[in-house]
C-alpha cells in the first residue's frame, strides 16, 4: 500500500466519551499566509506586547517615592529594536553629529578669539570629550539600557539628577532640530532662491520625520550615506587646503603662517579664549549619541568599543586638522565671518577660504555638504530627543504617552512630540527669526556640558560602586582607555567650562563691529542667552528632588545588574585574547587605536 502523504499522531480517547479520536497532522503543511502589504505596515504601529511602564512608588498615601528597581528594569527590557550595525555605530561616531558647529560656528570662534584660540579650545574640549566617550563606552557596553546616560544618572548618581539630564538632553535635541531646518533653509538662500523658506522648511521636516518612522535601522542607513558624504567633504577640504596654503590656489600665493603673525594668533585675550570653548562644545554636541544608540545595536559588545575609539580619530583629523588650516586660510579680522546667524553658511570659513582662492562653484558644492550636514543633525536630533523622552516615559519621569512603542520598536508619540517642537521652524519665515531662535540656541547652549559632566561623574561612582561590591575591573567586557583619572580630568573640565562660560555671559566680548552693548538690558539679556540651560537644570533637579524625596544613591545599594547583557565573558575573552595573539604587530597596534 503506497505511503500516505499524511503522518499520523498518536491516537488518544477523548475523556468522559468512548469514542477514540485520531489527529493528523500533515509533515508537509504550507507556512501561513502572508496578511497585505497595508495589513502588516497598519499593525506595526500598534503597541509593542513588551511594553512597560514605571508605576509611582507609594509611602502610605502620600505617593512620593521614585521606584528605582523598577525604573532600572524597564530601561534594560525596552523594546526599542536592535538594528544597528557595527558599521551603523562607527559612522555615527565618526560624523555623526558634524553639522554648523564645525562648518559655520568655528567661523564666529574664529572671529572672537583668533586662530591660536580655535585651535587650544578645540583641542582642549576634545581631549575631555574623548575621556567622556570612553568612560560611557565602558558603562554602555555592560548596560546597554534605554536612555543611556540619563538612565546611569539616576542608577548611580540621583533619581533626581537623572530626571534633570534626561529632561536637559531632550531638551537640548527637541530645540536643535527646528534650528537645524532653519540652517538648511537658510543655506538654500546661497543660491538667492525666490522660493519661499516656508517650502524649503516644509521639504526638510517631512524629510527627516520621514527617516526617522521607517525605524532605527532607516535611521542607521540614513546617518551612513550623511556621514561619509561629510568625511569624504572634510578630507577634501583638508587636502585642498594644504594646497592653497602653499601657494597652489587660482588667487593666492604661498600663505604659510601669515595670518598668526597679521593680525596676530589671538583676539580678545584670555577671554576671546573661553567664549571660543562654549562654540567648541556646541560644535562637538551629539558625539554622545554612540552611548545612546547602544541599546538598539545587536551587539553592543563588538560595535560599541569601535566605535568609541573612532572618536579619537574624528577629533584629530575632522576637527584639529581642518580647523589648523581655516585658521591659516581666513584671518581672523575678516568681516564675512560675521554672518546674519549662527547658522548662515555665507560666514563659514570653509566657504570663504574656498571663494579666495577663485575656485569657481566649488563654494556650492561646500553648501551642500553644509545642508547635508545640517539635514544629518536634524535627523539625530528626532531620534536623540525621542529615545531619551520615551525612556523617561519608562521610568516613571515624563508623561506615560510618550512611553508607546510599536511593534517596529519606533517611539512613535515621542517621534510626534519632536515633531510638533519642529513646526517651531516656521518662524524662519517671520521677521522675528532671530530673535526667536537667540533664545531657543540659549536653552540648549549648555546642555551638551551638563550632559558630559554627568557622564563623567556617574562613571566614577559606577567604578566605586563596581570595587565595593567586589567586582574585579578583569569582569568588565570593555574597559575606558585613561580610567577613571580621565573622567575625573573630564568631570572637571566641564566645570571650568561652565565657569567660563559664567564670565564671557556675564561681561560678553564687545562686538568688533557695529554698535556697542550698553544698558543694564542688554548685559542682563545678553546673560541669560549665554546661561539660560543652567537655570533650567537647577529647576528640574530641585524641583523633582523635593517633589519625590529622592536619596543620593550609595555604592553598595547601586544596582550593577539589571541590565547587562547576557555574555560568556570569561570565555568570550579567552577566544579574543587567542585571536590578538595571531596578529601581527601593525594589527595589534591599529585595533588599540580603532
């Protein structure tokens, strides 16, 4: 008899009846069908099944206790997708975040405090944020938790503290991305286009939303095709720059170091030296999004140390070398540097080195990088500012809404809020654009140095925490290069930097040109523009600490566990330790670098 196509089960008798049922079940059934196209896309943006939420913690009736345990837990179960690639996370560390900062803000740092001053602060701020980016690569290898560091704010610091950094950091990015699209709407102005920047602001905002709702994989591919388009710009520009400096310009003859000696290496004394490191942080804010996006890679273990040791390279070539030569380019007393606004690409050195050396079109191509660039910090900002509010959501310290994540992992309410916050960019249509935007650049002016100062110092105490709780530094998977004496050097720097900054707002530069700041008003005015982040971290930190009677945490009470992934370390570090000693010497030595 020929063999049935069926495979028979076991047959079993029903119980309470005689009669003996046999179920079948066929070897060769077909997979399910396939729900439409507009079925599947609907569904992906309901509500993830592991969604969770931190519920207030209770002292009798009186509700006033921060539920720690469960805000650590509902950060490390997030189920924000891991779809980033190594290659993903090194480009975000390599270019990530280089937008105005670097191509039109070092034109006013310039300006302020000459060419050997762009180049100490630039210098300066990037060896602390290295120490930073390392001290949170090695907390967000072992806790690769949604949140990142305001999370470790309030793990290994305060509750309290937590709530102010993370509320400062959303901050910071829900304010950047309206002033970014009014960057590349105003960039568009280059070309004196007729068309209204209303248009151009509509074009970008759906852009970039657009990107940001395909998911955190559109948002990786996204930030690779920017970032290598800005690297392949500054390379050339490096290489471009050496040439004209040494006489191979149209227009020019040997440049050499002309410009350190007339008009001179500094401008504006020791001052024109600290208002440049406040510009210098702005230029180099969002290199903290590496830590950030650690909990939406596969793996974290193998990406991330890459990827924070890239921003090593990203200092010193993209940042120390081009801005070496725009100092030697564009003396410091050119009045093109003094641009309508912060974002106005006409002011950018880069430009102006590139239209005296009579390079015909060369300056647009540099614009599109700009608006490239301007478009790629848009773009991190939604997801910066959306990962960080959904992840306050979780704990318990935003509002329970913006905690919603589909089935896509996308933070879809809090991807609407930085959304709304963008419509802010309309008003590059109005004629009180500046002044609008003078204040919404003073609310996020600072953040970026409470947010690595934080960094810093809850790596200090995680390391403390880690040797009382009888950790050895043998068990961590990756380790900060210069320790915790580099975060101490860190945490420090950005204290000094605040001070600085406290000074230059407080009895500002006089402007080299134009009409001089008088009045009372004015001074006050020109304070707060410089300070206002400061206030605003004071008021959410007080504010919460009284409101929710949080403690201090202590090391021994830190929790050093919910969180980590699950690693066979000890083996995991055997079988890499077996693979470095087959290399040869030139690998060995780039790895310790890359």
């Amino acid at each position: 008899m020929a063999k049935s196509t069926f495979e028979t089960s076991t047959s079993s008798s029903a119980e309470g009846s005689g009669s003996g049922v046999v179920v079948t079940e066929p070897y060769n059934e077909k997979p399910p069908k396939k729900e439409p196209l507009r079925t599947r896309v609907w569904d992906s943006f309901k509500r993830n099944p592991d969604f969770h939420i931190t519920q207030k913690g209770q002292v009798g009736a009186d509700g006033q206790v921060f539920d720690i345990e469960s805000a650590a837990q509902n950060t490390a179960e997030s189920p924000l997708a891991r779809k980033l690639k190594g290659r993903h996370l090194q480009m975000i560390a390599i270019g990530g975040s280089i937008g105005t900062g670097l191509f039109v803000g070092s034109g006013k740092a310039l300006q302020q405090g000459g060419p050997a001053s762009l180049l100490i602060a630039f210098s300066l701020i990037g060896a602390m944020l290295f120490c930073t980016v390392q001290a949170l690569g090695e907390m967000a290898v072992l806790l690769p938790v949604a949140g990142s560091f305001s999370a470790y704010s309030t793990r290994f610091l305060d509750p309290a503290w937590g709530f102010a950094m993370g509320w400062n950091y959303a901050m910071q990015w829900l304010i950047v991305l309206p002033l970014e699209i009014v960057a590349a709407a105003i960039t568009i102005e280059y070309w004196n286009s007729p068309i209204s920047p209303a248009v151009w602001v509509t074009i970008f905002l759906v852009a970039i939303v657009s990107i940001n709702l395909v998911g955190v994989q559109g948002y990786g591919e996204a930030e690779f095709c920017f970032s290598l388009i800005k690297v392949i710009a500054v390379v050339a520009f490096i290489v471009l720059g050496i040439i004209l400096n040494v006489g191979g310009g149209k227009n020019s003859d040997y440049i050499g170091g002309r410009y350190w000696s007339a008009p001179g290496s500094f401008n504006n004394g020791f001052k024109g030296l600290c208002s440049v490191f406040i510009i210098a942080s702005f230029a180099y804010a969002g290199t903290e999004l590496v830590g950030l996006a650690a909990a939406e890679t596969a793996n974290p273990r193998k990406s991330l140390p890459t990827a924070v040791k890239q921003v090593f390279w990203r200092i010193c070539l993209f940042y120390i070398v081009s801005l070496t030569l725009v100092g030697l380019l564009v003396p410091y007393t050119d009045r093109r540097l003094i641009g309508q606004s912060s974002s106005d690409a006409k002011a950018s050195p880069f430009v102006i080195a590139i239209k005296d050396a009579g390079i015909v079109g060369l300056d647009s191509v540099m614009n599109v990088v700009i608006m490239i660039s301007v478009l790629s910090v848009g773009n991190s900002a939604v997801y910066g500012s959306s990962r960080t509010l959904a992840a306050l959501a979780e704990q318990g310290q935003a509002p329970q809404f913006l905690a919603y994540i589909d089935r896509k992992g996308r933070p879809l309410k809090a991807i609407g809020v930085a959304t709304a916050v963008g419509f802010l960019a309309y008003l590059a249509a109005t004629s009180k654009e500046n002044e609008v935007f003078s204040w919404l650049q003073a609310l996020s002016g600072l953040s970026s140095i409470f947010t690595w100062g934080s960094i810093c110092l809850a790596h200090i105490r995680f390391r403390r925490a880690w040797r009382i709780q009888g950790h050895s530094l043998d068990e961590l998977a990756f380790r900060s290069q210069p320790g915790v004496v580099g975060s101490w050097i860190g945490f420090v720097f950005n204290v000094l930097v605040l001070i600085a900054q406290f000074w230059t707002g407080f009895a500002p530069i006089k402007p080299q040109y134009g009409p001089p700041m008088t009045g009372t008003l004015a001074q006050v005015k020109s304070f707060f523009q410089a300070y206002l982040a400061a206030p605003f971290v004071l008021v959410c930190y007080i504010g919460y600490k009284v409101m929710y009677r949080t403690p201090v945490m202590r090391c021994k009470d830190m929790d050093l566990k919910t969180g980590v992934r699950d690693l066979n370390l000890t083996e995991l570090l055997a079988d890499e330790e077996l693979e470095r000693a087959s290399w040869p010497r030139w690998k060995k030595a780039y790895k310790f670098l890359c």
